[in-house]
C-alpha cells in the first residue's frame, strides 16, 4: 500500500503500480519456488525422535524425484461382498488353481494362525483387534475376541494357548479356543520390547524348539538405529530368555522355518526415497548366529547407502538369498508343505508382496513362490497370483500373509479389502 500511494502524477502513478506489481510477482515466484523446493525431512539420530516419531516419520527423507508419495488408505468398512466376489475374477493364477472368499470383514487383517480345534485366528494392523474365524453350519463367523491391544499384527498358537505379540509385549492367553468370549488380559510373557509404534510392528515364527523369532525394526526409513532394534531376536515364551540373532534388518514382518533344516528364513522391506527403482526388498536366510544383514550401511547386497555406508562395504555383511524387486513390500511368508498343490510345491516358499507406496507406479501385489536349495542358494521365483493392482496406483486389496490349511489349500489374509481368500488346487 506505501508503495502504491508514494506518486501522485498519473504516469508516476502507472509506472509505480507496474513496478510493485513486478515485485510481487517476483516475490509471489520466489515463495513458490521455495514452497516447491520443501521437501519432508526430520533429524531421526536423537532419542527424542526415537521415543516421540512424528506422524509421518515415514516421510522423512523425501527426495524432488519422488516428492508427494505417500501410503494410501484403504477403506476403512474393508471391500463389501459384492466388491470381493469381483475381484475374485480378476485375481490370475496357474492353471488349476481357484481363489475365493473365505471370510469377509476380518478388517485390517495380519498374521493367521490356526488353533487346535480349526479356529482361525487373525491379527490386525492400525485396529488393535485380534479375529477369530469359526465355521459356524458352513458359514465362517468372525468374531472380535481381543480390542485395544498396540498393532496386534503377530500371532501363534502352541499347546493350546494364543500368542499374540503386540509392539512392546509377547502376550499369551492360555486355553484360548475355549474362551473366546472371556480371554482376559493374558500374560505378557516377554516385554524387553521399546514403546514406540514406529517399524514396531513384529510378526511370529515358531521352531521346533517352540522359541519364537521376533523381528525389531528401527522408528524410521533409514538411519543408525537404537541399539534395541534393527535386529531379529529368537525369545523363549516359556522362560522369557532371548538373544538377539540377526543384524542389520530394517523392516521384517514375515518369516517361516525351513522344514528341510531348520533354518529361519525372512522378508525384509528395503528402505525408501532412493529411486522408484531402487533398492529392492529382499528375501534373506540366517545361517548362522550373529549375521549382519547390511542395515543401514548396504542395501540389496550391492548398493551402499548414500549417507550412511560410512565406508562399509558390502562385502562385509550378509546378501540376500533373493531380490525380491525395488518396493514391492514382501511380508507373511511360508514354506508349502502340504499335498494339494503340485509336486513342484513342495517346500517352496510363497511370499505375500503387500505393495508399493514409494514408486509412482506400484508393483508387488501379489503372491510369489520361492525355490531355493536347503543351503539357501540357487533361488528362483514365480509369480502365483496377481491381479490385486490396476493401472499405476489401484488397488484391489493387499495380500498380506499366507497360512496352510489342513486340506493343503492356503489362506491368504488381506488388510486393504478385510478379508481371508482360500487358494486351492485341482487336477480337473
């Protein structure tokens, strides 16, 4: 306004108005311009950030090239029956096989386990809920048995109790089929567990000793990571004794145990803001006590980080058994061990790829299988079944884990669409 009123000659007055309105239109460029250069960034390396991440923490590297991305949501009621009898029809799979519904409305669904007397039980992510799935006169019942727990994603059932591992506590309900109206508040059997929600999320895989494998991720895309994290810890529900057996994993929220030998196998989510096509997620096996996955230092078995390899090289850490592909987000896992399935199944791993967020066009989506020899080399891959993305950024659903089921057919739980899918298989 000063600027406007400081000529009263009309020409002064004409140029006057030009030359402020120049300046704000240089002003106006410059403050989009420097709007347009802000990108999401936070200092992850204080214990502040650790204890107190920000909401979208996840967003804290972002680059110019990939500027704007970020995880969508799925609808919160999850896919009605009609939308999941469609998409039933889109989801490709090799000759004889046949998906369908198991169960709708198992909303935000995670890690499945079954029960002695053919309960299903699911978790869930984001909710706090844990499902259990009867079959009640040919129609499966979902019934919410536990609310309010902190990312109940994990679960296992052994000698008749349900295991569920929320972010900072290993919990066990004891006779849980025959309470599921009146679980309790179960018993934290294990609690050596940080408190922040941030990659904190686990997943459970029993061996045959009945010591859990617990992975731990660190509360950010990538950086030096707490001591308490960015590990897989193998912990003994029974004593509550633990020992940290693998390093430098970022984000692991599937794994299974190799029936040929024992050996822990597991996914692992690469992290994000490098390129849509790097680094990729992978697929890696423990083969002795003590291993080093790369975290933070080297991804995907060749690629130092930018910032923190520090002078490490690669060679110095463990690589994958598989690249799985850049984003893709590999979690539930399992070795096929039943009999409907071909022969060329058997001990084969199928993975469930949850899917992209970090790539302007998705991939993942999908369930894959795994071959590999027993000593964890020669690994190839196939995809099972795909269809749960259309177009660059669409999806239907987002497969999520993958559990036998007595028959031999599998289920696959997915948390975008709230749903169980069986797959099974026929020679006719």
């Amino acid at each position: 306004m000063g600027c406007l009123g400081s000529n009263v000659m009309q020409s002064g007055f004409h140029r006057s108005v030009l030359a402020c309105a120049a300046i704000l239109t240089i002003v106006g460029i410059s403050q989009a311009a420097a709007q347009q250069k802000l990108l999401k960034k936070y200092e992850s390396g204080t214990k502040e950030f650790w204890t107190h991440p920000p909401d979208d923490w996840f967003l804290g590297d972002e680059t110019e090239a990939q500027k704007g991305l970020a995880p969508p949501s799925g609808p919160p009621t999850g896919s009605s029956e009609a939308e999941l009898d469609a998409m039933m029809k889109k989801i490709k799979l090799p000759q004889g096989f046949k998906i369908e519904v198991y169960a709708p409305g198992v909303l935000a669904a995670r890690q499945m386990a079954w029960g002695d007397k053919g309960t299903l039980f699911v978790g869930s992510f984001g909710l706090g809920n844990v499902y259990a799935i009867k079959d009640s006169g040919g129609k499966k019942e979902v019934k919410t048995i536990l609310k309010g727990l902190n990312m109940p994603t994990g679960l296992a059932f052994k000698d008749g109790a349900l295991y569920v591992i929320a972010v900072d506590k290993l919990i066990k309900y004891e006779n849980a089929e025959a309470n599921l109206d009146k679980l309790g508040d179960g018993k934290a059997v294990y609690d050596d567990m940080p408190s922040y929600a941030a990659h904190g999320w686990k997943y459970l895989a029993a061996d045959k000793d009945g010591w859990f494998y617990i992975p731990f991720g660190p509360p950010f895309n990538v950086g030096i990571p707490p001591t308490s994290v960015s590990q897989i810890r193998r912990v003994d529900p029974k004593t509550g004794n633990a020992e940290v057996y693998a390093l430098g994993v970022r984000n692991s929220v599937g794994g299974d145990i190799d029936p040929r030998t024992g050996k822990y196998w597991f996914t692992e989510n690469a992290r994000d803001w490098i390129s849509d096509d790097l680094p990729s997620d992978k697929l890696n096996v423990i083969n002795k006590i003590g291993e080093h996955f790369g975290y933070p230092y080297c991804h995907q078995g060749d690629l130092p980080d930018p910032r923190f390899a520090m002078g490490h090289k690669c060679s110095e850490f463990t690589p994958p058994a598989y690249n799985l592909g850049a984003h893709v987000a590999p979690l539930g896992m399992k070795f096929y061990t039943g009999d409907q399935f071909p022969a060329e199944y058997k001990n084969a791993m199928l993975v469930a790829e949850h899917g992209s967020w970090n790539r302007h066009k998705y991939q993942g989506g999908r369930i894959v299988k795994i071959t590999a020899s027993p000593d964890g080399k020669n690994a190839k891959q196939e995809v099972f079944a795909s269809g749960w993305i259309e177009g660059d950024q669409g999806y239907l659903g987002r497969p999520d884990d993958i559990i036998l089921a007595k028959d031999g057919s599998i289920l696959v739980a997915d948390d975008w669409a709230g749903a169980i899918y069986r797959i099974s298989y026929s020679k006719k």
